[in-house]
C-alpha cells in the first residue's frame, strides 16, 4: 500500500500546474501523471449552477480508495511520493480526510492574491469552454448577493479566494512545520528559488534545477474566434476522451492555443471593491502565514496609473459589453 508522503493542495489559477511539472521532473519526487486526482474531496457536490461539462469532468476524479493507491504504484524507491490537487483548498472537509488518512504527511500551497486569482479563474474556463457567462462584474455580483460558501468553494470564483478560512482546519490538525506556503509573487520574481524551497521541505535534493522558462497553465481567450469556438464547443467530447487519451496527445493543442491567448483586462475599480470583499479574510491569513500582504490589500499606484487605468476600464467595458461595475459591499 502506498499512500502520499506529500499534497500541493492549492491554490487553483495561483502556479501549481508550474510546481506539477517541477515536481514530475525531480528524479527523487514521484506524482503522477494526471494533476488534480481530488480523492479527498470527489464525495464533495458540487453547486446547482455548474454547467454539464464540469459536472462531467468532476465524475473522473478518483473516489475509491484502492484506485487512488493503484496512482502510486509506479513511485518506486522515491523519496517523495505525492499529488497536486488544487481543489482540497476549496472544502473544509477536506483536511480531516487528509488526516485520518495521511497523518504525516507534508502540505504544499502556493496562494494568489486573491481578486487576480479570481479573474484568472474565470478566464481560464472560459478558454476551455466551461464558462459561457461573459460578463465577469455580473458573475461576481451574483457571487456577492448569493453569499460566499462556507464548506465548498466549488463553482465560486471568490469562494476559492478565502485562503484563510479553508487552510484554518489544515493549521487546525497539521502541525506548523509539515505546512509550506509559497505566494504566486514568489513565483513570478525567483522561480528558482521556489522550487529550491519546495524540494528543500520535502526533503530531496534541493540543487535539482527544473526547466523555469516554460510558462504553464496560462488563462486568457484563444485570439483565434475559429480556434476559440472550436475548443470551447469541443469541451464535452474532450472530457469524454480524456481517460482515453495519453497526456501526450492531450497537451498537443494547450502550446497552439496558448500562443494568441488574449488577456481581458480587469476593471480597476471592480477590482479595488472586490479587494474589500477579502480585506478579512487576508488579514487573517497574513497572520496565520506570516507575511506581509498588505499589497493584496491596497497594491500601491504605479507611475502613470491612473492614465492605464483609464485605458483598462476601456478595454474591461468593451469586452463585457459595457456593463457597469456590480455593487459590491465596501468593508
């Protein structure tokens, strides 16, 4: 029986497909092939309002106990044996499960601040196809009148921003030095030097130098309108052939799309209103991580700012239609 000595548990759309890789390419690390298992969540429901295609994607995700083992069979002698699945930061159930399961083992988490994360997310599923709302501030203002979810955060954008609040039972039942915290800042600024801390808190040889220059899971709208409506209206068929179909062959078109990917701006004045929605939450989390992430509260003006802000609000009312900012509360 093989059981994982490590989990990267989140945070989507923050950098860990990036840490899979790595990870995958370390030859003392074993993971498998496939990101995203989500055993430890996949009893978890998922809300009303998610369409079909998801729906379909979440009954892939691994379940039975012994089929989740049977991932690790090719581990071997590796020093580290572990997965990446981004949604056991979005149920608080899920460090419970983790634990009776896992006792010792180690917790990786990379963290974005959590407005881009947000807006990344949304971008992202619309790519592939898995979002057909178009309107970002409309979705988000929905979000806020309904309420964030408390237990799952599965089909919220914002709900999956509330690091906090789902890492709180992980600092509950883990102790302190099996917990690693990476932010996507971190990332994007030394690479290397994330990767080096990773393999250092797993235990591995901290000097392997994985391949930092590729840039994976990149968000944004295939430019291409033929391309884009061939891909997302291939959703259904591409999640019924995933358990089919070798990585390899899967990932031929992720470079041919993501080379013309179109990057929406977000409006600067939905986002300062979104950061009031964390402002709590954030402060907490910079408590319970130790870090200044001030920031992620108020990110100080550039030079020039309010010219390209003026330029953003543009581009963010041209490619939702015009529509105005929702009322978000101010906190």
């Amino acid at each position: 029986m093989t059981l994982p000595s490590f989990l990267v548990i989140g945070a989507g759309r923050s950098g860990t497909t990036s840490l899979h890789h790595w990870l995958a390419g370390h030859p003392e690390v074993f993971v498998g092939d496939e990101k995203s298992p989500n055993f430890f969540v996949a009893g978890e429901p998922l809300p009303p309002w998610e369409p079909p295609a998801v729906r379909a994607m979440a009954r892939h995700w691994i379940a039975d106990r012994a089929a989740y083992e049977r991932t690790f069979d090719r581990a071997g002698g590796a020093r580290a044996i572990g997965e990446v699945s981004p949604v056991y930061l979005q149920a608080r159930a899920a460090p419970r499960r983790i634990r009776e399961l896992c006792p010792d083992v180690q917790l990786v988490a990379i963290l974005r601040e959590p407005v881009a994360r947000a807006h990344a997310h949304f971008l992202g599923r619309r790519r592939d196809g898995l979002e057909r709302r178009d309107d970002f501030e409309h979705v988000v203002a929905e979000e806020v009148e309904r309420g964030l979810p408390d237990e799952v955060a599965f089909g919220s954008y914002l709900g999956c921003g509330r690091y906090a609040h789902f890492l709180g039972g992980y600092f509950d039942l883990f102790p302190r030095q099996r917990i690693r915290i990476f932010l996507f800042e971190d990332l994007a600024r030394d690479p290397l030097g994330v990767a080096r801390g990773l393999f250092e808190f797993l235990g591995v040889d901290p000097r392997h130098q994985p391949d930092t220059t590729a840039r994976h899971g990149r968000t944004g709208l295939v430019g291409n309108p033929i391309a884009r409506l061939l891909w997302t209206r291939s959703v259904r068929l591409r999640t019924a052939l995933r358990p089919h179909l070798p990585r390899r062959l899967r990932d031929v078109a992720a470079p041919l799309l993501g080379e013309r990917l179109r990057q929406p701006s977000l409006d600067p004045e939905l986002a300062r209103r979104l950061r009031g929605v964390f402002r709590d939450d954030v402060r907490r989390l910079a408590e319970m991580i130790e870090r200044d992430l001030t920031a992620w509260l108020e990110p100080p003006p550039a030079p020039g700012a309010a010219a390209r802000a003026a330029g953003a609000r543009s581009v963010a009312s041209d490619s939702n239609g015009g529509s105005r900012a929702p009322d978000l509360p101010q906190r």
